[in-house]
C-alpha cells in the first residue's frame, strides 16, 4: 500500500515484486482520468518503494479528493485506493 494514507504533500507507494524488472504505477483520479506514470526501472526483487509528489503529469498539484493507482509488473497488476487531503 502506500503511507501515509490520508496524506497531504506526498506519499510513498510500497510494493513487493518476485523477480528483478521493470514497474509502472498508474495513478488515477475517480473518475477514471489517469493523472500520472510513475516508473520503476530494474527493480529489485523484494520490496520496493516509489515517492509520488502529488504532481499530475503536467507538474500541477492536484486536489484533494480520493485517487487509485495500479502497480503493473509483468502479467500482474494492483490495485489500491488512496486520499490527498490538503
């Protein structure tokens, strides 16, 4: 998951992959509009964590409000939810 959650300035997004590779995060607001890709580029097997900002793909901040974000590995995808609360 990611921590804090609520949160209000950033949040740093945990995940735990098998083997050595390549993630994507994709973060999207609640209606569906993805607002970020965040990447991961040969991680290493185990846990692994990637701090998102709070900046939407255009480097704006974003509103408070509930958001989702799927980690993507391979064959295999997350889901979970998250709140920005300013």
């Amino acid at each position: 998951g990611n921590y804090p959650n609520p949160f209000g300035e950033q949040t740093s997004i945990e995940f735990e992959i098998a083997t050595f590779g390549d993630v994507q995060i994709q973060i999207y607001d609640d209606i569906g509009n993805q607002i970020q890709t965040l990447n991961c580029q040969n991680c290493r097997a185990g846990k692994n964590t990637v701090v998102w900002n709070c900046l939407d793909k255009n480097n704006n901040r974003i509103q408070s409000g509930v958001y989702f974000y799927e980690v993507h590995f391979g064959k295999e995808l997350q889901t979970k939810k998250m709140i920005i609360v300013r």
